[in-house]
C-alpha cells in the first residue's frame, strides 16, 4: 500500500471582521486565516483599505499556490527574525539582502557544507601546507596570527563552505569596530583569501567566500626613511664594530631587497662584473626571479668590508643552524634573528634612536624613484607584482628630487668618489 498522504485541516477563507479588544475598548479590523498545522493566525488593522489589501492578497495567493500560500508558526517565527535583521541592517546604514535570496543561500550552503570540512579542520590543513612548503617563519607567524584573527569570528564546528561573502564582511566590520586599522583588516583579509583559494583549487569548497568581499579602504600613510647622512653613520659603525655586518646593511640599502630575502642572499649572487644582484624565484616572496643593479657605491661597502677582514663567502647573514633545529624555515628564522641582532647593537652605537618601520628598503624605493623617475623600473628592482600605483602614491614625494644621487653616493671614509656619482647604474635587459 502507498503512503497515506497528510490530510492538511482545512483553511479558513480569510476575512476581515471587527473585533473589540476587550481590555482597551479599541475596535480592530481582524482578519484570521489558518497555517499549514491548522493553528489560527490572525492580524489586526485600523484602516479598513489595508485589511482589504491584505485579504486580497491572501486569497490571490491562495488561488496560486494553494497550501504552500500558508505559513507555520515556525515559518513566521523565522519571518519575525528576518524582519528585525532588515531593521538591524538599516540602522546600521547597510542594504538588507532578499528574503528569497537569503534563503536560497542558506539551502545552498547547507548543501555544500555537508561535504566539507569544519573551518578549524581547513585551517590546521592549509597552515600544514604552507609549513610543507617552507615559507619563511616570519611569514609563517604573520599567516597564523591573521587567521587567527579570521576565524576567531566563525564557529569553529561551522562547515567551511557555510561561510559567506556576507560573514567574511560581518567579521571584518566587527574587527574595524573592534579598533583594528583597515591595513591590518585587510592583511587578515588576505590571508582568508588565500585559505578559501587553496581548498577551492582542491575542491574542498566549491567557492571562495572572500573573493566578493569588499576590502577596508587604507588610506597610504607617510613612509619612513632615513637621510644620507644617518646611512653613512649606520654604515660607518658598522664597518668599526660588526664589519660582517656590512655586506647586509649595504645590499639592503643600495638594491631595496626584503627583509626575508637579504636572509637568504650569497654573496656568490651577486655578479660584480655585470653588476647585478640576482634573487632567484626560491628566494623572491613573489617566486619570481628578479635582478637589481648594484650600483658604485655598494662596490665599494663590500670592498671596505672585505678590507676588514670579512670573506666574500657564503651568505651575506651568516648563522650557525644547532642539532634538531635543521626544520623547514628554522634557517630563515636564525637568519632574521641574526639581522634584528645587528640593528640593535649598531644603532644605539651609531646615535639612531629612531629607526622608521623597514627602514632601508623604503629609503631605497624613495631616493630610487627621486634619482630616475622611473616607476616601472623601481617597481620591478622591489619585486612589486601589482603595478606602480602603490609605488608612486607612496614614494614620489618621499624625499627631495635632488636627493636621489646623495643616497647614492655614500661612500666609505676615504674611498675616493667618482665624478659621475650621480649618474644613473647601467641596466641590463633580461627575458
């Protein structure tokens, strides 16, 4: 025998009738229809054209869509929340999406986050690649922070192909709220990005919720540099008290190089004859292989610092990697550590009290672009990879246009300065 069907109570023709409250007198228009469990539902109006409206619309869509026309409690218990999301939403300023819409979304993601894993569960996996794959522990560290950051606003039980454009904005509103800077927003954002990119391009998720997100506005701040005359005292100390500092200091100054990279850079890269400083893709943060001129003055630092006794060797940041401590990264890690150590015994040395944020590459991008005005060029010596809008916005007005070859031509005490300091390096052309 086939299934009984449900036998659905009848529904009342909606009508609307007066009805005198009992403990204020007032006389409504009431006008009751029933719900698909038989419950009674009622509403109240005061203007007759209204309840008549009302009516109309109930009986029209009765005639078309017959029992799926009427609603449950529990369906106008979610109509009720809705409603109060819209209000929500408009005191706030912001545009509420359709119901309809919001309710396909819901049932799409129900769908996709049946087959997907929680939003820890794709955390910890995507963290584990990117430890596989060696990035740097600087880059590590920053990766795990922001997600940190990300996911602290999503359950962490929640499918991972549950999580919306419309959540991803949310959590970033409330991070703004929470006092963040839009820089750091957006650096969260980012990494979020890159999370979803990774499980969709293995069909973890069938979408990447951040993709359609808007990114917080950052308005670019003033870079920090420091003058000609701060560098020659840097580098001058340095030459007197850390001469195996040297090469570092003036690679970073004079080719703008990352942080990271400079950790990772041998002295055997750097081509004196062509005068060009090769960073290939395994050590470029973009994986891209690049070449920076090396300009005079460089030469020189490193001919100074050879002078006292450091060999042209190896890597420009020497370290000594312990026993259990060979892991992936653990080599960038000391690296870095080794460079931060430096900076701290030759700047109290050397009467920098003040050190700008990334100091030496900013200072190289700006007297750069102020010496050639030639942003693709610059762009392409820093490892940019999204063009020179940033580049220019940032760093055109950084320092005096004069300014440019002086930073250039910080040589070492008593190496004599060529003529044509200020001339521009020769630059060769690769594919």
């Amino acid at each position: 025998m086939g299934a009984k069907m449900r036998d659905f109570p009848r529904m009342k023709k909606p009508t609307a009738k007066n009805w005198t409250d009992p403990r204020t007198g007032k006389t409504y228009l009431r006008v009751r229809t029933t719900d698909t469990n038989g419950k009674s539902v009622s509403r109240m109006f005061t203007d007759p054209a209204a309840a008549d409206e009302y009516v109309a619309t109930l009986t029209k869509e009765t005639k078309r869509h017959g029992r799926a026309a009427a609603v449950n409690s529990d369906e106008i218990s979610g109509l009720s929340l809705w409603r109060e999301f819209v209000a929500g939403e408009n005191t706030a300023g912001r545009d509420a999406p359709a119901l309809r819409d919001m309710i396909a979304g819901a049932i799409a993601r129900s769908r996709d986050g049946i087959a997907t894993p929680p939003l820890a569960d794709l955390y910890k996996r995507f963290l584990d690649a990117r430890e596989r794959e060696a990035v740097s522990p600087v880059h590590m560290h920053a990766l795990q922070m922001r997600l940190n950051r990300f996911t602290s606003y999503f359950n962490a039980d929640e499918p991972a192909g549950a999580v919306t454009t419309d959540g991803v904005e949310r959590a970033m509103a409330s991070m703004r709220a929470g006092g963040l800077a839009p820089q750091t927003v957006k650096g969260i954002r980012g990494a979020a990005h890159g999370m979803f990119q990774w499980a969709l391009d293995r069909n973890i998720v069938t979408s990447n919720p951040v993709t359609r997100s808007k990114p917080p506005k950052v308005v670019a701040g003033e870079v920090g540099t420091l003058t000609p005359s701060q560098l020659l005292v840097l580098l001058r100390t340095a030459l007197e008290h850390r001469p195996a500092a040297v090469p570092a200091l003036a690679v970073w100054a004079f080719c703008g190089v990352r942080r990271s990279e400079l950790g990772r850079l041998r002295f055997e890269e750097m081509d004196r004859e062509r005068a060009e400083l090769r960073i290939s893709a395994k050590k470029a943060k973009t994986s891209q292989v690049r070449y920076v001129p090396m300009p005079r003055v460089l030469m020189a630092w490193l001919d100074a610092a050879e002078a006292a006794g450091v060999a042209p060797l190896g890597k420009l940041v020497p370290v000594k990697i312990g026993p259990g401590k060979d892991g992936p990264g653990e080599e960038d890690k000391l690296a870095e550590g080794q460079i931060n150590r430096w900076l701290r015994e030759i700047r109290p040395m050397a009467g920098l009290t003040k050190w700008p944020k990334n100091a030496l590459r900013h200072s190289f991008a700006s007297y750069s672009c102020a010496l050639h005005d030639d942003y693709p060029k610059v762009s392409a010596w820093l490892g940019h990879s999204g063009g020179t809008a940033l580049l220019e916005a940032r760093y055109r007005h950084a320092v005096p246009k004069n300014a440019g070859e002086k930073w250039f031509a910080v040589y070492p005490p008593g190496h004599a300065v060529p003529a044509e300091t200020g001339s521009k390096p020769k630059n060769r052309k690769h594919a």
